[in-house]
C-alpha cells in the first residue's frame, strides 16, 4: 500500500504539469480505495510549514513588502482556537497556554485542538454550510436526515480522507435508515426530486464549476459548457429511485389498485402514519448505480441534437470517461466518483486545497472558492501547485493537511491593520481581520457559559422515533428498526403493522430528557466515533438549548441567535454571512447576553470570577474570558473605579462591556 | 419595559445614552438625518404626479406554478386536479384553490408573461430581487435596499425595509452596505426581538455600560479602522434610536383586535402580512412577507391545496384590508416568485411539477395600478409566452416606477461598477 501511495504522489505530481491521458471507456481498479491517512512526523509538518512560508515571503519580496511580526502569543491562542474548534478559549484553557513555557506550545496546542471534539464540532458547521446539511431534506419530501448529518459528524470524526469521503457519498445505496448504508444516501436525498440540482451542485462544491445555467441553456459567458454537456453528465447520475418505489406501479396496474384501496379505506390516523412512512423509509434513500443515459429535455433548443433526444454520460473535462455506446448502463456513479476523486481530476484537489487554505487563512488564494471557470485570478500559483501536492501526499487526509498550515508563520503572523480589498489578490502579510462567522460567535459565548461546552451533547441528533413531538419507544425500537420492519411488508401487512405501531406509539408516554442520554451513551460507546459525553451533573442548571451549534437543529430556527448573525439557512452552497444588521446589536445588548450570561450567576465567566478575591483579579479573569487578554493599565483603572462606585453590579458591567466591544466580534 | 417609565425619562435616558455613547447627542443627529432626506428627495423627480409611497412584495419562495394558481387553463391534461374560476373581474380567472382572491380580482394584475432563464432557486431568487444575475465577484443589493437608497425612510426612527419569515440571503443590501439591508423579523408574532431593556437593567446601567463599551473600543478602532467595523458601531446608535421609538408599537401585530388577526388566517404567511400592514401604516417603506413551500415537484396538487389556503387567507385579506384603510392606493403591493412550474404533469413523481422558468405569472396591486386586467399571455398550455413578455428586470422597474423612482440613476459599487435599480429594463406604464 506504501508504494501505491508514493505512485499517486507521483501521479499528481505530472497532472501537476497538466498532463491529462484522455481514453476510451475503460479504468483500472480503484486506486488507493484501502488507503489510511498519513501522519506525517512533527519534522516533515515543521519543513512542510517552513515551504509554504517560503512561497508567502517570495511574493511579498517581489512587491517589496514584508510581513507583519509574529501574533503574539494571546492573538494566537484566540486565533487558533477560533480556526480549529470554532470558539475562543475558556479561562482555564487561557491560562493553560499563557502560562505554559515550552518553546513548542504552539504546535502541541495545535495537535491538541485537532483531536479534540471541539474540531469535530466546527468542521461540521462548515461542511453544513457548503453542503447545505438540513434536519428535513429539500424538495417536498418530509424527510429526517439524521443519519445523513451524523454520517457527516461521524466521517469528520474519522477524519475520512477526503476523496474517500466524496466518493462514499456519490456511490451510496440503500434506505437513509438502513443501518449498512451509514446514512451517505443522504447526499443524493438532500436534492430529491431535483437531480439536474444535484449535479449542478456537485460540479460547483467538488470541481469549481458552475453548470447552474447550462441545465436550461448555453452557458451564457462561458463557451465551453453547453446546455448537451451539462446532460451528459447529469447522465452519470440518472435514475435513481428510493428504496422501494412506490411510484413504479403503473398507473392502473393491480398493485396500485389494491394500495388505492387500502389508503382509502384506512382510518385517517393510518394514513397519516403510510404517509410519514413513505416519506421517512420507502421513498428516503437511494436505489440504482446511476444510467449513464439521459433524455434531453423536452425544450431542447439547438440544433445539435433534437429534443427528448437520449444521449449517454460524458465528462466535461479532464480525463474523457464516457458511455458512447448511449445504452443504460448501471454503474454510472462509479464511473463518475472515481472521475471526480482522483488526483488526475485537474479540479477536484485545487478546489479542496484552497478551500482549506481559506478556512485557516481566512482568504483563499483564489476566490470564490467554488468558481475556477471564469480565469481565477489565483494570487500565489506555485503555492496553489504545492498544496494540491501536500493534499495528495497526506493521502486527503484534511487534518494532516490543515495541520501543516497551522503550523506556518503565515497563519501566526499578526493582524493585518490595513482594510483589505476583498476584490483584489492578497498577499498575506498578515492576518485579514474577520467577523466571526455566527456559529463561532455562538460557540464562544457558550465558552464563558458553560464547562466543557464542546463534551456537551443534546437530543436533536438522536435515531428516535418522533411523534406528536414526542419521542416514543426508546429502547424497544427505533429509526433503523422501524426501516426493517416496515421495508418487509407490503399491502394489507403494512397496514395491520402500522396499526399496531400508532397504539404502541399512543400509549406511550415519551421518553425522559435522562432516558434518552442514558441510550445515546450506549449507543455513543457502540460507535466509538464522537467523543462527547452524555449530559451529565456538570451542566445540571444550564438551560438545555446551551449547546454548541453543531448541536443545535440544522440550520437553526429563523429567529435564533445563530440565524441573526447569518448563520445559512442551509438552503444555498455557502449561505452563511458575516453582514451586520440592527437585530444582532439588540441580541447583543439586550437578548442573549442579558439572558444567559450577564444574568445567570451559574454562567461560567461568573463562577470563575467568584473564584478568586480582589476586584483587580475578577477584571483579569473576565478579560482572559472573554477577550483572551489581560486588561490594560488603563482599562484596568477604569473598571476598578466602576467597582469601587457601583459595587458588585459593576462585575455585570465589566461581562456586559467586554461582549460589547468590536474586539470581542472581530477575528484578528 | 419602557412603559414602566415617563415619558420625559425615557426620552430624556435615550438622548444622555446616545450621546454618552456616540459622543452626540440625538436630537441633532435626527436632524441630519432629515436633511439627508432632503437631498435625496432632490436627486429624483417623480415620473407619475401622485407616486405610490411603500411596497409590500409578497415572495412566493420556491417556485410557484402559474397554472394552479393565477394562470389556469382549460386543457384538463395540464391542469390536473386544479379548476379555473371566475373572479369579480371579467377579465380575470384563478386557479380554484384561491376561492377568496376571486373577490379581489377587481383589484389585481395577474402579469401572465414572466420569463426568465434562471432554472435554479437560488439564481431564480436572486434575479427575481435584484434584477441582475448572481456573480462571483459582487453582491447586488434587493430591490428594498435599492428603494431605500434612492427614496429614504419616511420614518425615521423605525427600520425603513423589514423582511418577515425566512430570508436565506435574499434580504440583502450588497455593495449598499448594512445602511440599506433589510431588518429581518423571523416570525410576525416575534416583532422585533429584544428591542426593549432586559428585566433589572436601569436606564443607567445600561447608559453606564454604553459608556464604558465606548471606551474599550476607542483602542480597537484606531487600530482597526476598517468599514465593517465602524459598520457595527453605528448599527449601535441606530438599535438606540429603534428602542427609543414611539412606533415600535408597529411591529406588534397582538395590539390587532381578533377578527382582523383571523380574516389574515393564522399560518405565518397570513400574519406576515397583517404585520405589512401594520408597518406600512406606520410609514416603513419596503416590507417583504416570505412564504416558502412552493417547490412542488412531488405530489402538486396535495401541496397546491395547502399553500393556497394559506396564500389565499393572506392576500386577500392584505388587499381588503388596504383598501379597507384607504392605503391601496399608495402602497404597491407585489407577489413574485422566482420561476414557474411544467404546465406538463409529472405522473412518476405522484403528480408533482417542476421547475418552469420559460413561462410564469407573478401579481401587482395597489399604488396606482389598474387592477381587473391581466398583462401579457400564455399559450392554452402554459408553456410558451404569446403576448409581451415580461423579464423579472421590468417587473422590478414597473415596482420602482409606481414609486417614481429614477429608473436611469446610476449608482456605483465600492469598485466603481455602476448599475441601476432595474437594470435598465422598461416599467409597464400601460398598466397605470
């Protein structure tokens, strides 16, 4: 396996030189498909870090610029913290890393936060966000997606390679509950009843092409995609259906009769019950490899080929994999993931590596991240070709990768004071101030809220049945169960089953907030994936919806404190924003702030606080909290003198204050 | 909290606030503040002698088929389960899911000829509100932003563009900056959350507290002295000045007496609109009432049957009541959605519909339009544009013409790219 590794490296070492084989239709096994991730030793990091340094400082030399001093160690410490688990350090963890002497704390903190459950939690959000991760999936379907979004925990918790990763997802068969499927189905069910979307999307997310506009036409500014290569490639994925397919039935065929028959006769309770059933076991899930073929649309409008034409799969760039024959075929999506994956695919590492780039550097070396059509103007090349290296060498593993550049001195210089021109390329001479974005925002008022916010899990992403918004059965049976059951009966069975099922369910009281924690645990140790612990004595007095925002619902409801500082309504790739409006300032003065922190002695910020004597120390505990620094002279002097007038209201002052301030909102 | 105190307190609280914080006071900002509308009134001149003055757009989020609802044929085979109905116009036919629109069809202009070449939610909505393809490289601003930077607030101490229900990026002012962004209300019934003084803060806690947050961020800003965060400061003079404000009260949708809130019909969509016209009366210049769930490519005719009580309640009862108020007349009032649905039946997917962009309707009202007529047409199956078609750009410009907005002002990005509200496209005048 070792030498296969090196072969790839050297693969994309000459796909690096844009050196493409095109070929007929034919492929050699999956390379690589058993292939683990790769450490890489605390000395390759360091020279890997040292090379990437290099390429920032060349550019910067050319233009007769220099980069800024290294962060300091409290700019750091924030800085990382937001970027590898997504909050800002509690005030132990603070002191923790300030005090420590070790010459090499910051790559031992590093190393820390990426195995730590907190690095689960962020990059969930992210993915959510690019991958428009909801509860209920689109379209019309009713859906949970559950086991779709804890596969993605899940997958992020392994740190699966990344081509893996998409590869698992394109190529998934079987029930969203199903247990064998792991809950990948829910890539293609996320778009359901939308497969030209699913594929413009893909193409968008994991190649930077936009084909949005050559589902209906020509693709207006950009010659080479037509509206024929954009059903070619929609061909690769054609024709999947859910686990069993209700709709199969021809119109007047005797089972369809018969099933009329049933559903009208049944009671109201009943078919409510078929209905959800249809929504969240026969019809959630995918069956079929993917055609190969696909009809043009019955519009078509050039002259190329005629409407309602079938035309077989094609890919629009790179290595040519195609179907020319034009014959169903019923390995589509294999042929069409392992085109993606590779690292032959002149697109699918650049788009990754950046996009990770980005995520630690807060500007990607080309933007946006998702468009290479339109002649990126790509700000430092040569580093770009070395990521997309490093990104094949690490074997995709995105941690290893990441770790690499949290190491460099790119990442640790200080913060750019100048106002950066998000039109233009940027040289990175320091770090691009940000607002946090709304779940790192989140996250870090939990951080001074409650302890150990990253261990604390609630009920939102449990395998439960649901009903009246009840959670019933616990412990007899749940999704996955209900998915076996239910996918072996058919007609007059399905109906006596569901009968039975609604009295079951009727008579059950719901379980308890404590007996469902009690599963998870069980349930939790099964798995062996999350690291987070059951709610336990620790949060006891903390309101329940004190969670991180991974553990929250996805997205969060419309009104949430999450949604107001533009957490993505998960409906759009990349929905999130970091635009401000008046509605975060009152949440911030009034709302949130007041309710669950200023307000609550039990808020950690306080307790911590209470832990220590002199005024002169409570000010310092509550800046290390919430502004990861020790006040100033000055600053000091003015809230002991808020003290010294107003007493103990002056400590809610000080936690008031501190949230307050452009310091505490913006990423430097 | 504030009813708690006097009146001269509270006033007095909100000026010592604003000025201890901002190092001004408020009495001369509000000052400014009309002379900024002043000059704004100079840079346009209103193109029809009595202009609409505020806009409630109805935003039909997901793709609302024009057959079932305000474009319904007579071929059985296109329209399924749906049936045409009459209304009080002779001219004007509905789908027969919107029994108490067919009352309002006197006042209404179905617009049968929308077309566009956005096939995709996200690129349909994005045209649909602000009349220019998304780009890579520029955020456009919607349509409330683009009125709002052209004609002002009428009121000055309440948000000038409210958006009401989800807005998934569609609310957003672009290159405008947060100045002109909508303010989101999340659900009608919410109003403005946290607008007033958290329970056990004095007024001069928290003038206190502005002050001390005024200090520490003095170090912030000289160091950072970046846009986006002096953004956020003055957002912390206008939350202010919004908790200060005697119509607040406008978004407080309880204060309606129960057969108004039940004529409206108790879904989201229905309160929003109720909402609107609280807000309208209260001089706020752009609302946008959100209603999801028209993406109906399973099972259309189930779905129609839901969103079109729900949408029916609403309307309907949003049009009596301005007209009701004697508001109709200066209010516009727009149903958008960002493509149609196939006028062609999908039978494998339980009878559902898809994604239509070629040929679809949207709704104009109030504002000065002559309602009973319908603009444009159809073929009898829905699927081809007859008669003048209409690109979502015009539909916009028509909105900012019963306004009397300048349609040719150009008005430049931070990068210098100029652009207008409607790009260019020509209004309907005819309809007028």
């Amino acid at each position: 396996m070792k030498a296969l590794n090196r072969m790839r490296g050297q693969w994309a070492g000459m796909c690096l030189g844009a050196f493409f084989l095109s070929g007929p239709f034919a492929f050699a096994e999956f390379p690589g498909q058993e292939k683990e991730p790769v450490d890489l030793t605390p000395e390759m990091v360091k020279q890997k870090a040292f090379e990437i340094d290099k390429f920032i400082a060349a550019a910067l030399h050319a233009q007769g610029a220099r980069p800024l001093d290294n962060a300091t160690d409290e700019q750091f410490l924030r800085r990382v913290y937001l970027g590898i688990i997504g909050r800002i350090p509690n005030y132990d963890e603070a002191i923790a890393f300030l005090d420590d002497q070790d010459p090499e704390k910051r790559a031992k903190l590093i190393d820390e936060l990426l195995d730590g459950p907190g690095y689960v939690s962020n990059m969930y959000n992210f993915w959510a966000d690019v991958l428009r991760l909801k509860m209920k999936t689109g379209g019309n379907s009713r859906t949970n997606a559950i086991p779709y979004l804890n596969y993605v925990k899940q997958s992020i918790a392994q740190n699966k390679p990344y081509d893996i990763w998409v590869r698992e997802m394109l190529t998934a068969s079987g029930g969203g509950w199903q247990r064998s499927s792991k809950g990948a189905v829910g890539y293609f069910e996320r778009d359901k009843g939308m497969p030209l979307d699913n594929m413009a999307n893909t193409m968008q997310v994991f190649t930077g092409t936009r084909m949005e506009c050559a589902q209906c036409h020509n693709h207006p500014s950009n010659d080479e995609i037509e509206q024929k290569d954009f059903f070619y490639m929609a061909a690769f994925t054609h024709g999947l259906k859910g686990p069993r397919d209700v709709n199969a039935y021809r119109m007047d065929s005797k089972e369809r009769m018969e099933e009329r028959r049933l559903y009208d006769n049944a009671p109201q309770q009943v078919r409510n019950m078929v209905q959800q059933l249809r929504y969240d076991i026969f019809d959630f899930g995918v069956k079929g490899g993917g055609q190969g073929v696909i009809p043009l649309p019955d519009d078509y409008q050039y002259r190329d080929a005629d409407p309602g034409e079938t035309v077989g799969a094609k890919t629009l760039f790179g290595k040519s994999v195609r179907n020319a024959r034009a014959k169903p075929i019923d390995d589509g999506r294999e042929l069409f993931a392992e085109w993606l994956t590779t690292s032959e695919n002149p697109r699918f590492t650049k788009v990754i590596a950046n996009r990770l780039w980005k995520k630690v550097m807060a500007r990607g070396l080309f933007e946006p991240v998702d468009n290479l059509d339109e002649d990126p103007n790509i700000s430092h090349p040569q580093l770009l070709a070395f990521l997309e290296k490093l990104m094949v060498q690490v074997n995709y593993d995105m941690k290893e990768f990441k770790r690499v550049l949290y190491n460099t001195r790119t990442f640790q210089f200080a913060a750019n004071p100048e106002e950066v021109d998000i039109a233009a390329p940027y040289t990175f001479p320091g770090r691009m101030l940000t607002r946090m974005t709304a779940e790192q925002l989140w996250d870090s008022m939990l951080a001074a809220t409650i302890p150990d916010p990253d261990e604390r899990l609630g009920t939102n992403y449990l395998p439960f049945i649901q009903h009246r918004g009840r959670y019933v059965l616990v412990g007899e049976k749940d999704m996955y169960d209900l998915y076996e059951e239910a996918m072996a009966l058919q007609g007059k069975e399905l109906y006596d089953y569901v009968e039975t099922l609604l009295k079951d369910m009727e008579s059950d009281r719901g379980a308890s907030e404590g007996e469902m924690m009690e599963m998870m645990s069980s349930q939790m140790a099964d798995s062996g994936s999350a690291k987070g612990a059951v709610d336990d004595a620790r949060w006891d007095g903390y309101s329940a919806a004190l969670l991180r925002a991974s553990e929250l619902p996805s997205p969060a409801p419309p009104t949430h404190f999450l949604r107001k500082f533009g957490q993505s309504a998960r409906e759009v790739i990349e929905g999130a924003t970091t635009e401000s409006d008046v509605t975060q300032i009152l949440s911030l003065i009034n709302g949130h702030v007041e309710d669950h922190i200023v307000g609550s002695s039990k808020a950690k910020v306080f307790q911590d606080m209470d832990s220590v004597e002199l005024p002169e120390e409570k000010i310092d505990v509550a800046f290390l909290s919430i502004l990861t620094r020790k006040p100033t002279a000055d600053e000091m002097n003015m809230f002991v003198q808020n003290v010294n007038e107003n007493g103990s209201a002056a400590y809610d002052d000080l936690v008031w204050t501190l949230y307050n301030t452009s310091e505490f909102m913006f990423v430097q | 909290m504030f009813n708690k105190v006097d009146e001269w307190s509270r006033r007095n609280f909100m000026v010592n606030s604003a000025r201890s914080f901002l190092g001004v006071s408020i009495l001369p900002m509000l000052a400014k503040d009309a002379d900024a509308a002043g000059s704004m009134q100079k840079t346009f001149v209103p193109k029809r002698p009595k202009a609409a003055k505020s806009v409630i757009f109805l935003n039909m989020n997901g793709g609302m088929s024009h057959l079932d609802t305000f474009d319904p044929k007579d071929k059985s085979d296109y329209m399924g389960e749906t049936k045409p109905i009459q209304t009080n116009a002779d001219d004007v036919r509905l789908g027969h899911w919107l029994p108490k629109m067919a009352e309002h069809g006197d006042k209404i202009v179905p617009v049968n000829s929308m077309s566009t070449l956005q096939g995709a939610h996200r690129q349909g909505q994005y045209m649909l509100h602000r009349s220019y393809a998304p780009r890579g490289t520029i955020v456009h601003p919607v349509l409330g932003s683009w009125v709002l930077r052209l004609s002002g607030k009428r009121n000055s101490t309440i948000p000038g563009f409210v958006h009401v229900g989800s807005r998934d990026g569609t609310s957003s002012s672009g290159y405008l900056g947060p100045k002109f962004a909508a303010v989101p209300v999340g659900s009608a019934g919410a109003g403005i959350e946290d607008s007033t003084l958290a329970g056990g803060v004095s007024e001069s806690d928290f003038d206190r507290r502005l002050r001390l947050a005024e200090s520490m961020n003095k170090r912030f800003k000289e160091q950072f002295d970046h846009k986006q965060v002096q953004g956020y400061e003055n957002l912390y003079r206008d939350a202010i000045k919004l908790m200060k404000a005697e119509d607040l009260k406008a978004f407080d949708i309880s204060a309606e007496p129960a057969d108004v809130v039940a004529e409206y019909g108790p879904t989201r969509f229905g309160q929003g609109c109720l909402l609107a016209r609280r807000l309208i009366e209260h001089d706020v210049r752009f609302v946008v009432v959100n209603m999801g769930g028209w993406d109906t490519h399973y099972d259309n005719f189930t779905r129609m049957e839901e969103q079109c009580a729900e949408l029916d309640a609403g309307f309907s009862a949003l049009l009596n009541d301005l007209d009701r108020r004697g508001l109709l007349d200066e209010t516009v009032v727009a149903l958008g959605t960002e493509f149609g649905r196939t006028p062609k039946i999908v039978p494998h997917h339980q009878d559902g519909r898809d994604h239509y962009p070629k040929a679809f309707t949207h709704v104009l009202a109030g504002g000065g339009i002559q309602g009973g007529q319908v603009y444009g047409r159809t073929n009898s199956t829905g699927e081809e544009v007859d008669d003048k078609p209409v690109s979502p750009q015009s539909f916009n410009a028509t909105i900012a013409h019963a306004l009397g907005l300048p349609l040719d002002l150009e008005i430049f990005s931070p990068t210098g790219r100029p652009f207008t509200v409607a790009d260019g496209a020509k209004p309907l005048t005819s309809i007028f």
